[in-house]
C-alpha cells in the first residue's frame, strides 16, 4: 500500500477530502491528516510516507515550505498541491522546490484521484527500478566473470584511476596485494576487418575468438579478462608463479593454433612487461598495444614481448598522438587546472629517460610549439608578434630547463589571456541578460524563453547566470521585482495591488509572501515604517 499525509488548516477541506477519496480503490492505505505544516513535519520525520498533500496558504509554515523541508527528508516523496485561484504563484514556488502537481479550490474527487494514480504509477516505477538494481546488485555479486571483466575494463581505460576506486575493485574482488607483479595479455583477432567478409561471419568468428581465449584461460584463478571489442581481448595476470606462466605460454599457442585451425584466423598475441601499481595499466596495455602494431606490419600471428627496446619509440608516438593533442583540447577548453596538470604529465614523460637529452627536449619543444601555434588561436592578442617571439627564444634556449620552462610559460600566457576574455565576454552576456529582465519585469519568461532569445541553451545559461551574479534567475527576478517595489512603495498615491501589477506580481497575497520572505516584514509595514532607513534593507535584498 501506499502512505499518504494530508496538511491543510481549513478542516473542511481536510476531512472531506479524506472521506470523499477511495483510497483503497486506488492503492492507497488510509491518510494521515494534519492541520499545521509543523505537525506534518514532524510526521515525516518518525515515519515514511510516499504522498504529501498540501494545502499552499496557511498559518505558521506554510505549504511551500513545508515541500521544502519534506523533499529533505524523503526525496522522492511525491507532492500534491492545493491552491486557490488567487494563489497560482504559490504554486510555481511549491513546483520549484519540488511539487509533482497541484490542484484547484474547490476540490474536485475525480481530478484528485486522477492526480494519485499517476502519483500511484510514478511509485511502483520508482520501487520496480529499486527491486531491479538491488537484483542486479546480487547477479553482479553472484557473477565474477562480468564483475571481472568491468575491472580490467576500468584498468585499461583511459581514466584517471583513483585510489577510491582501486579499494573499491580489491573489496568486490578481495583481491590480493601486488606482490609478484602484474602482466597485461593482448590477444588481437589479425584482418578481423578484411573486406569480403559478410556481417555474420564476422560476428561469428568474434564470438568463437572470445570463446576461445576464455576457455582456454579458465582454470586460472589469477587471470582476469576483457573483451574491448570484438577483435580483442585483454587479461590481466595477477601475482603469477612459475608454474602458472608455464601454464599459460602453453595456452596462448593454444589459442592461436586453435584460431588458425578451425576458423583459417590469425592471432596477435602480445605480453606486457610486469607491473606492480594498478595505476600503470593502461600505460602497460598502450606500450604492448604499440609493439603489437609494430610487429604486423611484418607478419601476422605472432607473440610479442615487450622489451623495451621500443620505449623511445613508443614515447614520441604518445607524446605526438596523444598527448600533445589532448593538451591542445584541454587549452580551447580554457580548464586551466585540467591543463595545468596534464601539462605536467607531458613533462613527465618527456624528462622521463635518464640521462634528459638537450637535443631531444629541443626536438620535442619546437614540435609542441608549432603544434600549439598551428592550433590555437589567440583572442584579442597580436598573436602573430607573440609566436615570432616564442620562436626566437626557443632557439636562444641554451638548456632542456629553459626550453621547459618556455613551453610552460606560453601555455600559461595562453590561458590567462583566453580566460580573460572569455570571463569578459560572459560579463557583457550575462549584463545583457539582466539588463534585459530588468526592463521586462511586468512579463513572465520562462529561462527556456531568454535562453532563445541570445541563442544559448536555457541550462548553460543557468550556471552563467549563477556564476556571474551569485543568484539564480529566478532570485534575480525576485530580487530586482522588490527593489522596484521599495521604491514605489515610498510613494503612498500607488495603491499596494499596482505596486504588485507594476513589478510583474499577478496578486497581492503573493507579492506581500514574497516582499516578506526578502525584506523580512509585509509591504504595508514597510511603507508604514521602514522607509526612512531602507539602506539595510537594500543591503537584505542585494543579498538575497
């Protein structure tokens, strides 16, 4: 069954709707009523319940902030709203901090229950999806291939992997400290791509390949494997012995005879050098992925050793088709923190190898430069002047530190003079904006609406807007609505309903809520006695 509280201070409306309602009918247990939102607070803070009904307007708390605290409390917890006519613009609040839906005074039965059906079908979807992820959960407990092969995946991802994730993966799998070291497999279907081959023997030979290497690895308790595609499988070798490396050199003949027997398929088999910190596999699947490459162009169906007699190789391909890229991308992103530390990465693998070459760095430095020159485009900047003069002082350069600290220099250069601009170009938007609300505060826009109107979309806006001026649209329409009213009501010829109407407030019950919830008393008290020193209430508003 479903529980339900009902809140409104009007007792006939209350009872009425609890006796007029076939609860049962429409799988609901009996209400619980309350006539105070303190008292239903209080009931949903020492039980569960799955619908609240409230009424709006009320003494002490009232409905909109009654949802507020509830949705606190029970965030999924499903909110009907009673409204009077007059009181629409409560509403909008109460949907705005969580309300489903409201309904009108006075209350109709049929569009009540219609509203708690809907509510009633929300519900059982919402626990139906509940009842599936905690029997996922189990399956997912229950079966260690799928759990395993998420891990290597996650392994060899290119992914920050962070220690919280790495403690996570060794409770779910108990795994076992590092202490003989790790080794990265890669099997590699050879040609899988060969044109004349129709789609279904495609699939085929890629569910004979997995197949395959999976058999053939499965009486390993120290192996973990992946698929990544349907050409390539990937197992990681945890803390091996000897007899166990003998036992799976055996294997990975056994997988390549098999492969080229049955299905006329060459295999590429690569083995990775050991590593012992999870945070070094994807580097170890790139190196072995890279001699992989290297050894086809001379002949299929091999196994492949890292040795490292290819790391230099290897570390121009990654600085050059990775890396540089990748930081390129981060700058026209202007993450200046991202970039900071990626370029760090860089300079770590580039003064990785002992002892650090001037001619390498040099050689690296000019690439990085005419990479970063040919890219990127400098904004408000006589970038022209600016390349010129980097470019002169790379070859006045008489040491890897000061080519180091050159490419540092242009990259952070780059970035203050993007962020620069960009902060001063969401200025003037965000001005334009404002400015814009400002002169059409007795109109209601949706965000969605000024959004279109400067061709952005209405999400992206929302968090400029918030950056740029510490309050939400909404807030600054609230805002800039009552400090229009303060000024109006120091002038006692304009009634309080047209100060209301002037500032874009369809009713005076909602203005006098929402004069009182920013400027802390009711606007006729205000223009009573508060006028005379509205600085501090200025100041209230400014903040709000």
């Amino acid at each position: 069954m479903i529980n339900v509280l009902i809140v409104d201070d009007e007792p006939y409306n209350l009872y009425g709707l609890a006796h007029n309602i076939d609860w049962e009918a429409l799988g609901y247990g009996a209400p619980s009523l309350f006539e105070s939102g303190e008292e239903a607070l209080e009931a949903l803070g020492s039980a569960s319940f799955d619908v609240l009904i409230s009424d709006v307007a009320m003494p002490g708390m009232t409905g909109i902030e009654l949802v507020e605290q509830a949705k606190l409390l029970h965030p999924q917890l499903q909110v009907l709203m009673i409204s009077g006519y007059s009181e629409f613009e409560f509403v909008q609040d109460a949907i705005h901090v969580g309300a489903q839906a409201y309904v009108l005074k006075p209350l109709k039965p049929d569009e009540v229950s219609s509203r708690l059906t809907s509510f009633r079908t929300t519900i059982e979807k919402t626990r139906q999806v509940v009842e599936q992820t905690n029997e996922l959960e189990k399956k997912l407990t229950g079966s260690m291939k799928l759990v395993k092969e998420r891990f290597v995946s996650d392994l060899i991802a290119d992914m920050p992997l962070t220690n919280e994730l790495i403690m996570s993966w060794k409770g779910l799998l108990e795994l076992p400290d590092i202490l003989e070291g790790y080794q990265a497999i890669v099997f590699g279907l050879d040609s899988f791509g060969t044109a004349g081959r129709e789609a279904k023997e495609r699939m085929l030979l890629g569910n004979s390949f997995r197949q395959t290497v999976e058999v053939s690895l499965s009486d390993m308790e120290s192996v973990y494997i992946a698929q990544t595609s349907p050409e390539e499988l990937v197992a990681i070798q945890l803390n091996s012995s000897s007899e166990e490396k003998v036992r799976l050199e055996k294997q990975l003949v056994f997988v390549q005879s098999m492969m080229r027997d049955r299905f006329g398929a060459q295999v590429t088999i690569g083995c990775s050098r050991l590593a012992d910190r999870w945070e070094d596999c994807v580097l170890v699947y790139k190196e072995i992925k890279f001699a992989m490459a290297k050894s086809r162009l001379v002949e299929d169906g091999q196994i492949v050793r890292y040795n490292g007699s290819d790391a230099s190789e290897f570390k121009d391909y990654r600085v050059r088709e990775e890396l540089i890229p990748n930081i390129v991308r981060l700058m026209e992103e202007g993450d200046a923190a991202k970039v900071g530390g990626y370029m760090n990465r860089i300079l770590d693998v580039v003064l990785s190898q002992e002892p650090v070459s001037y001619s390498y760095v040099q050689a690296f430095g000019m690439s990085f430069l005419s990479e970063l020159i040919r890219t990127l485009k400098w904004n408000n900047a006589p970038d022209g002047d600016t390349n010129l003069l980097m470019w002169r002082r790379m070859l006045d350069c008489g040491s890897s530190g000061q080519i180091v600290e050159l490419l540092v220099e242009y990259v952070d250069r780059y970035m203050q003079v993007e962020r620069k601009d960009r902060l001063q170009q969401q200025h003037h938007l965000i001005r334009m904006v404002a400015d814009f609300i400002e002169e059409r505060l007795q109109e209601n826009w949706t965000v969605k609406q000024i959004a279109e109107q400067f061709d952005l979309n209405a999400s992206y806006l929302s968090v400029l807007f918030k950056r740029e001026m510490g309050k939400t649209i909404s807030e600054f329409v609230q805002a800039t609505r009552i400090q229009m009213a303060i000024k109006l009501l120091q002038d006692p010829n304009i009634k309080m309903y047209e100060v209301a109407d002037r500032v874009g407030i369809q009713t005076k019950a909602y203005f006098t809520y929402l004069f009182k919830k920013i400027v802390g008393c009711t606007p006729q008290d205000y223009r009573n006695y508060g006028y005379k020193t509205d600085e501090e209430t200025k100041l209230r508003v400014s903040r709000q």
